[in-house]
C-alpha cells in the first residue's frame, strides 16, 4: 500500500528547511555551493583558560564580589565603520513597464478591467492570519535547542554528577532512583553549590573540557582579554578569511539555559538574546555596503535587549549590532559571501529598521516588507536584484498598506483583462509536466511512479490552497496530522463550529433550568464549517533529489494564489463563492526571479480566467 506523502513550502512553517538557491541575476557571478570540511585549528590556537578560582568569589560564580558589567567593546573595524557610516545610500531601485505590455483597446474592456488590490474591511479572521516561524525567534522564556545545545547540557550534568555514568547498574531506573535530584535539575536548573562542582572539575582537567559528541568544542573557563571578566565558554572551531581559529561564546547563565549565541563578554552574567531584559522585536531590511551595482537585500527579524526608555538611536545602534552578529547564520547571506570574484568582504548594513514591543507586530512588518521585496524581485526594474530571502512570510490583512508601497515604487497591480470564455480555451498550461484539472479520465490514469510528483489544490468557499505530492490521491490529505495552511484552516473553523454549538447547548441548558420554552427563545446562529475539496492539478516528471522542479512550480502556484487574494477573486469552481484568501503562509522567494513573472500570470489567467498586470504607476 502506497503512502500518501505530501508536501508544501509552508508545512510546519519552519524556514530551516536546506533548500537550493536559483541565479538571481543574469550573467552574474554564481554562488559557490560547495561544501569544505571543517579543520581543526592548530593546537596552538586554544584561547587562554582559567585553572584557578578568582579570589572573593561567591560559591557559584566566577567573578569577584561587586563585579559589574562593562562597557561593549568599541573597536574600530570595517564592519564598526560601516555601521556608523550615517551617510549611506543604498542602490535605488523603480519599476520600469515592459515594453510588451500593450493596453487593451476600450471597445474590449470588460467590467473588472484596469481594477486593482481590493481592500477588505473588518479584522483578518484566525485562519488567515500571518504565520512564520524559525528557530532565531523562540518566545520569552523558552530554552532555545540551536546545535550542540543538548550535547553541552549532558557535558555539564555529567561533571555535576547528575548524568547517567557508564558505572551505573543497567537494571536500576536513575529516575525512579534518585528523583529528588533529577527534579532539582530540571525545575530549577543547578544550584550554586552544583555550579562550584562544575567550576572545581573544569579547573582540575586544566580549564577545558571536550564536550560530548561533538568533536573540537571545548567548554573552557576563560577570561575576556578586553573586559578582564570571567565566564563559563563553548571553545570552537571558526573559520576566518580563510584562517581557521578558535572562539569563545558565553554560555547564558538563565538556569536550565545552555544556549551561547548573542551573549556579551562586557556582562557579568551573560544572557542570551531569549533571556535578555526589555526585549524589543526589530525587523531590518539589510543590504552589503560594499556593492553599489546592484540592489541586495535581506529581509531580518530578531529580537534584542536595551535600557527601558531607550532612545530610537540606541535602538537602531543594538540592531544593528545584532544584524553584524547574525547575518552569517541566514543561508541566503552565506552563500552570497561564497560568491566567487566579490571585490571585497561583504558588510551587512541595515537600509531601514523596524522595532516594536509586540513580536506580533514585528511579524507583520516581516511580512510586509519581504512580500514588496517579493514583487520587486519579479518585476523589471532600473537595477538588477539579488534578493536574499529565501522562505518568506506573505502579507494578508494589509491590502491597503501593499498596495501604496507598490506605488511608492512606481507600480500598481491590476487586473488588465478578464478573459472572455474563448480565450480562456486558448491559455496553455506552460510549466513542465500535465494539466489534470477538469480532465477526469486523465486523473483516474495517474498512478504514483518513482520520479513522478503532483501538484494540487485545496479550496473551500473563501479559501485556496496549493501544494505538491508524490502520490494523486488526497483522500485524507486534510485529515494528516500537520500545521499548514490548508490543515490549520480546516482546524479553525471546525474548532469555531464546536465551540458555537456548545454555546448554543449552553444557553439552551440554561433556559430549560428557568422554564423557558426553547421555542420561544432565540440563539445565535449555528456556523459550518466550510466544505473543503482537494482538486488535483497536474503531474510532473521530476528525477531530481530534491524535487526543485516541482517545488518551483509549486512557488509560483503559491504566488499566483497570492496575486489572486490580493485582486479580489473567488473560488473558480465553486459558482457564487465569496471573495476569497490564500491559505498558503509563505513561499519559497528564493526559486523565482524575475523571468517568473510572466508564468505566474499564465497561471493565473488558466486558472481563474484574469490576467494580472504590474502596470507604471504615474504619481498625481
């Protein structure tokens, strides 16, 4: 029996996902793939380690009594400047029309033509709201699992004696054994008494300790040579300019956290950026300040910690020492740093800034911003653009706010013709593989083949979705445990229906303890939850590994059903559905370019009988 695999760039949400990414500009320098083996740094290059306690300590800590935290380091370095630089401009870019856009003439003009970006009224209902989520932007207070995370917390247990030893009897359960200990552990994190053992047996093996499982890392107690301060350290291997050395990383002294990133040697107890004080949510648009020849951007948000009542300066200082820090751990700026031929050293500089103190509010900001980037990437324009972004989020409830962005750049989406039924005969399907929809005897042949995918669509009343598959049958597609779109729409709104019957039977409960007569009495009205249908689309021969093919095809579905929410159509099989949303939460951006364009809207025209259209837009 087959298994009902299916796919799309939005199950979980999760935008960790090693996808490949496509040239972005024509007759540019290529990104380099290829992947070197880690070497390990010579000996020589360990950091200095502490083997002694410092005096006046408290049990537990490292640092003398009345230690304070200093001042961040404030060295003068190409990146430093860069980010001072308050003179920067970045590369302008503006729409320029395709010359083979021709108006329609007006004795063919058909009602919707020439209309644009529908606004809607009311608050954006549950299923439709934006969605993104990625392992950099964890929630207050939660423990973040980055990698070697779990090997450092066995390292650290096991010196404290709280770890299963290789001693132990195999027949005694250490849980059931020693709970107490256990549950110290785990509620409260090591105490200071469990932190002195820790400290003691590092000291003892010399000031380093290798960590479990994960070759050339190192915990080591180690001061800061510009701070003096002292702190517990993950000791690795990184590779600079070509020069690989080692590097300290404060652990984050939150109990129970053993994360290392965005912790700072000028603080006496270094947190992590998860654990930080006064967080704020900054979304930053970043570009390289070295290149002036082309438009690069880079959609990031994060989160950061400043002083309560910090000015916008201070602000915008911490983000952009935070976008210094992080930059390296996107792909897309990665791989552009592994660009063959750059002329020099790429500097993340930020071109615009976000900060909110609501994540909720950063998130639709990262939607925004990342969805104009998405148009201007497909769209010709005065500059080349190399977009950076990979699984973006896509906008929804901010029609109005798209749309004058758009203008802003000199272009307007439109519908520029409603097909009359001839010609929506003639519109051919142009991506690789078979058009199934409507072609039922087609459908019934498919079987599922090794190299053979499929792509389909879910719809509802006021809701499409697209996806692919290896298999045609969806039979119980929407029934698979996941959170996607289309899974997510279904659970709200059958969770909505639940919940309004069980009111009803609640003030119907009521009024028979008062006597009332039910007929007599009046409820709110019953809500259904609209009926979902799974529609296959079409079929693809895709012998790739990584199925890129099909996954591109699928990206430009994604972005067609967007365009569709935002012109305001409705569900083309279901005659006198309402004005419907895309399900889909994000799309992979990097699997298309400006070449796209004309494909997506073939799509569109095939599959909803409009043309779209980013037309110039002329400034009153």
């Amino acid at each position: 029996m087959e298994v009902d695999e299916s796919f799309s760039e939005d199950d979980d949400f999760v935008t960790t996902q090693k996808r490949t990414t496509p040239k972005v500009v024509k007759k540019r320098r290529n990104y380099s793939t290829a992947k070197t083996a880690t070497a390990a740094p010579d000996p020589s290059k360990h950091l200095a380690v502490e083997t002694t306690r410092a005096p006046n300590c408290d049990e537990g800590e490292l640092n003398p009594r009345g230690s304070k935290d200093k001042e961040k380091r404030k060295s003068e370095t190409a990146t430093s400047l860069a980010r001072e630089d308050q003179t920067f401009q970045p590369v302008p870019w503006s729409y320029i029309v395709d010359e083979e856009e021709m108006e329609v003439e007006e004795e063919e003009m058909r009602l919707r033509d020439g209309r644009g970006i529908i606004y809607r009224d009311g608050d954006l209902d549950e299923e439709f709201q934006i969605r993104h989520v990625s392992l950099l932007d964890t929630k207050i207070d939660t423990t973040v699992k980055g990698e070697g995370v779990d090997q450092i917390r066995k390292t650290i247990l096991r010196l404290v004696g709280l770890a299963e030893t290789e001693t132990t009897s195999p027949d005694l359960d250490v849980y059931e054994a020693s709970p107490q200990l256990v549950l110290t552990q785990e509620e409260q994190g090591l105490t200071a008494a469990q932190k002195e053992v820790l400290f003691q047996e590092i000291f003892r093996r010399g000031g380093r300790v290798v960590v479990e499982d994960k070759p050339g890392w190192f915990l080591i107690i180690h001061k800061a040579p510009t701070t003096g301060l002292i702190h517990l350290c993950l000791e690795i291997p990184r590779q600079v300019r070509g020069v690989w050395i080692y590097a300290a990383f404060r652990l984050c002294t939150k109990p129970k956290c053993y994360q290392y990133n965005s912790t700072f040697s000028s603080d006496v107890f270094p947190k992590c950026i998860q654990h930080q004080s006064n967080p704020i949510y900054t979304v930053s648009k970043v570009t390289d300040y070295n290149r002036n020849d082309v438009v690069l951007f880079l959609h990031i948000r994060g989160r950061i910690s400043v002083a309560s009542n910090s000015s916008d300066q201070t602000k915008d200082e911490e983000a952009e020492l935070y976008i210094s820090q992080i930059c390296s751990s996107y792909t897309g700026w990665k791989n552009y740093c592994a660009t063959e031929g750059l002329a020099s050293r790429p500097i993340p500089k930020s071109i615009s800034r976000h900060h909110f103190n609501n994540e909720g509010e950063a998130l639709r900001m990262l939607s925004l911003e990342s969805t104009i980037g998405m148009f201007m990437k497909l769209a010709p324009g005065s500059q080349p653009i190399i977009s950076l972004d990979e699984l973006i989020p896509l906008c929804y409830g901010m029609e109005d706010e798209i749309d004058a962005r758009l203008k802003e750049l000199g272009m307007e989406l439109k519908i520029r013709r409603h097909l009359t039924p001839t010609e929506r005969k003639k519109v051919k399907y142009l991506f690789p593989g078979e058009y199934l929809l409507g072609a039922a005897a087609a459908a019934a042949e498919q079987q599922p083949k090794k190299g053979k995918t499929f792509l389909y669509t879910i719809m509802s009343r006021n809701m499409w979705y697209f996806g692919w598959s290896n298999t045609p049958d969806f039979k119980g597609r929407l029934n698979e445990r996941g959170s996607d779109g289309a899974r997510e729409y279904k659970r709200i709104t059958e969770k909505r229906q639940k919940g309004r019957e069980l009111e009803i039977e609640g003030l119907k409960q009521r009024d028979r303890q008062l006597g009332r007569t039910e007929e007599l009495c009046i409820y709110p009205p019953p809500l259904k939850a609209p009926t979902m249908t799974c529609y296959l689309l079409a079929n693809c021969e895709d012998d790739e590994k990584n199925t890129i093919k099909t996954k591109t095809i699928e990206a430009k579905m994604i972005i067609a059903g967007y365009v569709a929410y935002l012109l305001g159509f409705r569900n083309p099989i279901r005659p006198n559905s309402d004005i419907g949303y895309s399900a889909n939460k994000c799309v992979s951006i990097g699997l298309v370019d400006s070449t796209s364009w004309g494909e997506i809207c073939e799509f569109v025209k095939l599959f909803w009988g409009f043309e779209p259209m980013l037309a110039k837009y002329e400034r009153n």
